[in-house]
C-alpha cells in the first residue's frame, strides 16, 4: 500500500502541490493501480513465449545524407530572435 510520505514524494518528483483531499485521492488511485498488478501475477503464463510487441515491426529510414544549409538570410527571418549571430529561444528548462 502506498502511505502519505510516498504520495509526498511522488507529488515533488512531478512538481505538483497537492491539496490534502487530492493526497487521499492519489493515494487512493495509486492503491488501485498497484491492485491490478498484483490480479496481474495471478495469471497462469507457464508455456506463454515471451515477446516485445504482438506484430513484427521494422523500421523504414531513409539515408542521412548531408544536403544544403539555409541561407543565413532565410535563418534570420525564421528565427524569433538573433543574439551575436546565433538563433536566441525561449528556456524550456528552469533550473532549481
């Protein structure tokens, strides 16, 4: 079973601030979730050949072959913002 200080945890790992209802019912949910897994060891798999995927799959790609680069004309009126001649973007990633 999940307790309180485990939902804590997983609510900073994902940077979520939960309200003490929303704890119960994580904790609630999580509880079930794990539930089906362990309905899931009861199954009789002796004799089930393992696999990765049900149908086969191959990937198709094509060559990487090297071709002509923007003309730094065209970079410049694409880009959002240029900064000592390099595309400038918005941060995706805030650092603690």
């Amino acid at each position: 079973m999940i307790d309180a200080a485990q939902i804590d945890h997983l609510a900073a790992l994902a940077r979520l601030q939960l309200t003490p209802e929303e704890r119960l019912d994580m904790q609630a949910d999580l509880g079930r979730i794990l539930g089906y897994f362990e309905l899931l060891n009861e199954v009789d798999v002796d004799g089930v050949e393992e696999m990765q995927r049900p149908v086969s799959l191959v990937n198709v790609l094509r060559d990487d072959v090297p071709g002509e680069a923007f003309p730094r004309s065209v970079v410049e009126a694409l880009a959002p913002e240029m900064q000592d001649g390099q595309v400038r973007v918005p941060r995706t990633v805030e650092a603690d």
